[in-house]
C-alpha cells in the first residue's frame, strides 16, 4: 500500500478551510482586507495587472474594461494610453475627465471600478512557485497552500515580502497569519536545519 504524504493532505485540508473561510465571508460582507477598506476610503492605488472597468455614462463605445499594463497605462478609445499607475480610482477617474473634456465631451461623467487585482507572486521554497489570482481576504498561508504546500525545506513560521510602499520598493516579514495584498511578491526561506 502507497504511504500517505502528510503535507499533501494538510495542503488540501487548508485549501479546503481557505474556501469555507472565503465563503462564508462572501456570504456575510465581513472582509478584514485591507486592500477593500482601502478602495473604499479611496486610497487604493492601481498597478500593473489591475483589470479596471470604466463607465463614461451615455457613451457605451467609451465604456469597458481595461487592464493596467506593464507601463501602468491604459489604452482608451479616442483619447489614446492614460497613465494609470499608482492613482486611486477617483485620479483615474478625473484624469479621464480631464482628456474626454472639452474635446469630446462638454461635461463627461466617469466610474472607475477594480474588476480584478492584480496577481501575487510566490517564489523559494514551495511545489508551484509562480503568480496566482488574489483573493480578497486571503493570508500567507492560503497562499502557500494555493501553490502547492512547503517543501520539506521550507522555514515555515513567517515570510518575506517584496511591496511597493510609498513609490518604495520594501522587503517585509509577515507571519502566515497576515493578508496577502495585490502585487505582493512573497518568498519562503530556505531552512539550513
């Protein structure tokens, strides 16, 4: 008889906890993220991979979905590339305003939502090292699990984190308890022991 891989089985039963714990929270609205909180009070700011939906109310070929590129523009019918990169929705919004008027539009109304965040990375030592979907709510741990578990080499108490804060890039180190942010590059350590 084959013997059982205890970290595959606690890898399945952590995803499977990270569903019923996203969820529910889905069901009840009660998110700690801070990356929602920060949308709401405004300060969330856009990078490279957001999927963002724009509104021009009364002008359906304006409207649609835009992903932020890798140059942190994006590419809007008549008035060309719109620098997108770290301004919060209402900036975008009011950056949009500001090239629609008055060329094209005498008074345009603009909505600017996040539809998708962008990925977060997870490199060092885990089976699957490579970006994922973010997942509003979502800890170091559920990150580990979504990319296949620790290797047997893994420090697994705590993890680096590479964020951009501030316009400056920082490495962090988080406990597997805290909440993955979008565009977050996390790394497991090796163990020497």
């Amino acid at each position: 008889m084959r013997r059982f891989n205890c970290r595959a089985l606690w890898a399945l039963l952590l995803m499977a906890y990270a569903g019923l714990v996203w969820a529910e929270n889905s069901e009840t609205g009660d998110s700690a993220a801070a990356t929602i909180a920060a949308i709401a009070a405004g300060t969330y700011k856009l990078g490279s991979g957001d999927l963002v939906r724009v509104t021009v109310f009364n002008q359906q070929d304006l409207s649609g979905e835009y992903t932020v590129s890798g140059a942190g523009n994006i590419a809007f019918p008549l008035i060309g590339d719109i620098h997108a990169k770290d301004l919060t929705l209402k900036q975008l919004e009011e950056a949009i305003i500001n090239k629609l008027r008055p060329d094209y539009l005498i008074n345009p109304r603009v909505s600017v939502q996040v539809m998708n965040f962008r990925p977060f990375y997870i490199l060092g030592e885990v089976k699957s090292p490579q970006s994922y979907p973010f997942v509003d709510g979502m800890t170091y741990l559920n990150a580990v699990a979504i990319a296949g578990g620790f290797t047997t080499r893994a420090k697994e108490d705590h993890v680096i984190v590479t964020r951009i804060v501030n316009d400056k890039k920082q490495e962090l180190r988080f406990n597997m308890e805290d909440k993955v942010q979008p565009g977050d590059i996390i790394h497991i350590e090796e163990r020497y022991f």
